[in-house]
C-alpha cells in the first residue's frame, strides 16, 4: 500500500460509494431488479475518481469485488451506525434478515460486517455467484497473503462465512492517516521490535563472524533475484535461517539489530516469556500469530535464547513430553517455510535440536573477544565528554581482563556516570580496575 493519507471529503464519497451500492442490492434482493455492481460504479464520475484513487493507494486491488469488500470491512471505522442505518432506510418497518450476516462486538455497538454481508452485496441470494465469493478470503488472494484483511475464525459447525472481517489495524492507519503504526506488544502479539544507532563501524567482530555475516547481508539484497531464476527459483526454499552461538555479551542482538539496519527491514525479537505456554496448543498458536504478521511485513525475526523453544526432543515418559515434543516439530516445519531471514541466539550450539542445525543456512559463532578485540572494543567505548587520564593504559587492561564487548560498555557506562557525579575532569586506571572487578564480581568471575 502506498503511504497516503486521504481527506476526509474523499472518506465521505468511499462511504457514499458503498451506501448506494447495499441500498441498490437491497432493492433488487426485494424487486427482483437487475444488480451490477460494476455498472453503478461507473454511472458517477465522483465514483470512478474515488476508485482511481483507491487503486493508487492499494494496486494490488485490481476488481470491483476486491473494492467493495475493502468499503465493507473499512465504513464501520468511519460510521459505526452505518449497517444499521441502511437497514432502518431500506426496510422502514424492520425484519430479521440473516442473509446480510453481521455480528455484534464486545465493545463496538453498532453491526460489524461478516464474510456473509460481502457474500450478499456482492452476490444477494444468488448461491452460485455466493459460493464465489469465498475466493476473495482465500490463502491466494492478496487480502490474506498481506497480512491486511481476513475473516475471523468461528466455532466448529458454523458457517465459515459468518466469521467477522477484520482489517489489520497498522494496514488501516496507512490508509486513514499516512504512516504505519508498529503492533502492540502483549498476549496476542509477543514479539519486540529492536533497533540501534550503531553502525557497522562499531561492532568489533572476529574475522570470520564478520565474513558469514556478510553472507547475510548478500542474501538480503540479492535473494528476490535468485528467486526469479527459472531454474534456482522452483528448486529453493524462500526464507534463510542462520543460528548466532557464543557466550552472552558478544555482539548477537546487535548484529541482528544492524542486519535490519542495513536493509531499512524491520526486526522483531520474540519474546520467549510470552510465547511459551503451559496449556497444550498455545504455543504454536502464540507463535503463528507473530510468523503471520512479520511474513506479511517482511521482517527479519530474531530469537534470543532459542533454546527454551528449539532445545533437544526427548524420549517419551508421559504426556507432557509427547506436547513438548509436537511443539518442537511444529516450529521444525514453521521455520522452514518462513519466507524471511530467521535468525536463532543461543549461548551453545549443542542446546539445540539436531533437526533445528540441519536446516540452518548458516551457523555463526560469536566468541568471546581476544586481546586485539578487546583493545577495539575499550578505545571505541571511551567517552568523549570526559577525557581518559594520562595514566590510562588501555593496551594493559585489554591484555589482563578477559571481558566482553557488553561487560566493556558496562565497565565504562559506570565509571564515566561516576566521574560525572564527582565533578571529575578525567577517568583514571584505577577507576576503570575498580569498575572491572566490580563487573567481575557480577559475572562470578575471579578477578
């Protein structure tokens, strides 16, 4: 969808573009008229134009049908009397209409629209034209391969039709207002969005890191070619999965963070805490909701401490075991057909499944930094608010304290926010020693 906010004049005449459509559908479901919903589209010029400019803002939105549908699920967020409004005109003395569908939600008052409400202005009783709108709520249609409109799921038995449509609330705010709004993190979407404002000139990795991670950096610019390719494009699975291995403060959140960075592509990492669930199901449901969502945006997902979820399968003693088991081989599947780049963070490589290290493109490990990184790592950390003493040796603290580049930072943050507290001009050796081992201690590391 182009990024576009429409007036509310624009708004007015959508609205109105539905309205004589449900009212002529109506008169002809009564009289027995003749319904074509293409040519009362086209008898106003005011129509045409809102179409044109509907068709600029979504092009994936080629028909007639797809339009209306769009109006159907957008005019109650514009007018939430509208169905009900449309009813009292059409049928002054009121009657029980099951064929026009709608619902009643939990907060909204007014009727929200069903897949049997698109069924009837598109189609009215008509069983054979219904049964065709089906196709418009499909796994092929753009609706649902973007993520932007579906219908929502009823109780076994029931209709599939009379599901609620539902518009993705980030697709709308495009739509209504310009800009996409980023989803709510909670229950029902478990996932964080990470950024950062470093740069590739900041992170001190070690060479070959730096080389597989520029792997990635070639699949992410260069994989939608590949896919095009006659040949390559049937025979390769879409998606790239990397695992990311090595003690915790070795720059793997941050690669992930930058990976992103570098391709203007969003990153979500999943939090664990949210997704894991005792009750049998929902974890993989938690989970499907967020793999959903980040296919129809292309995000990169990043799983930090992977091993609560992709962790070896064990034998089979009792009934947990056997779910815990059937969680694992959902995400088996799930991962492989996920379309984007997948990124799993584990502190050992061992941890995790063997099936799960299989189907990984590329395994990446993160060790702890050596001297000359370390070195790196404390000379591009210094503040340049406060200058480091004379008496600094950085060279002699890389070389002595084994520390990683998240322990450095933290060895600095603290002893530059005590400098400032003290009104000290400069940072001296002994307090970044004192800071070290005070990080040391924390780590339950001897110093």
């Amino acid at each position: 969808m182009n990024k576009k906010a429409f007036n509310l004049n624009f708004l007015a005449d959508a609205v109105h573009i539905l309205k004589e459509t449900v009212l002529r559908r109506l008169a002809s479901g009564f009289h027995e008229q003749q319904f074509d919903a293409k040519k009362i589209l086209s008898e106003n010029k005011k129509d045409a134009t809102v179409q044109k400019e509907l068709k600029e803002a979504i092009p994936e939105m080629e028909t007639v049908e797809e339009l209306l549908i769009f109006l159907i699920a957008l005019t109650p967020h514009l007018q939430p009397g509208f169905f009900e409004n449309i009813m009292h005109e059409a049928i002054p003395g009121g009657c029980d209409f099951p064929e026009f569908g709608g619902v009643k939600g939990a907060n909204h008052r007014g009727m929200l629209p069903t897949g049997e409400t698109a069924q009837f202005i598109l189609a009215g009783i008509d069983i054979e034209e219904r049964l065709k709108v089906h196709h418009y709520f499909s796994e092929e249609q753009f609706f649902y391969r973007k993520g932007s409109l579906w219908l929502e799921p009823v109780k076994e038995g029931e209709p599939k039709m009379s599901g609620r449509i539902i518009i993705d609330q980030e697709w709308l705010d495009k739509f209504l207002f310009g800009k996409e709004s980023a989803p709510r993190f909670g229950i029902d979407f478990p996932a964080h969005k990470i950024a950062t404002a470093m740069n590739w000139d900041d992170a001190v990795l070690h060479a070959q890191t730096s080389k597989q991670i520029n792997d990635i950096s070639i699949w992410l610019n260069h994989s939608q070619k590949l896919m095009e390719d006659i040949n390559l494009g049937r025979k390769l699975k879409p998606g790239y999965r990397v695992l990311f291995y090595g003690p915790s403060g070795t720059g793997k959140t941050m690669t992930a963070a930058l990976l992103g960075k570098s391709v203007q592509k969003d990153v979500y990492r999943i939090d664990l805490s949210q997704i894991v669930s005792k009750f049998i199901g929902e974890t993989e449901k938690n989970l499907e909701t967020v793999f959903k969502k980040a296919e129809s945006k292309n995000w990169i997902l990043f799983f930090d401490e992977a091993d609560a979820l992709f962790g070896k399968r064990t034998q089979v003693q009792n009934s947990h075991d056997r779910y815990a088991n059937q969680e694992v081989s959902y995400l088996l599947q799930r991962i492989e057909d996920y379309t984007g780049l997948l990124i799993l963070a584990s502190n050992f490589k061992g941890n995790l499944d063997e099936a799960f290290i299989r189907r990984f493109h590329s395994i990446i490990h993160f060790p702890a930094p050596q001297r000359a990184e370390r070195l790196l790592l404390w000379q591009k950390a210094m503040p340049q608010i406060i200058k480091a003493h004379e008496d600094v040796d950085l060279n002699q603290i890389a070389s002595k304290y084994e520390l990683t580049g998240a322990a450095i930072l933290n060895v600095v943050q603290h002893v530059a926010l005590h400098s400032l507290s003290k009104g000290l001009k400069a940072i001296t050796q002994d307090d970044l020693v004192d800071a070290i081992r005070r990080e040391l201690m924390k780590e339950e590391k001897l110093v």
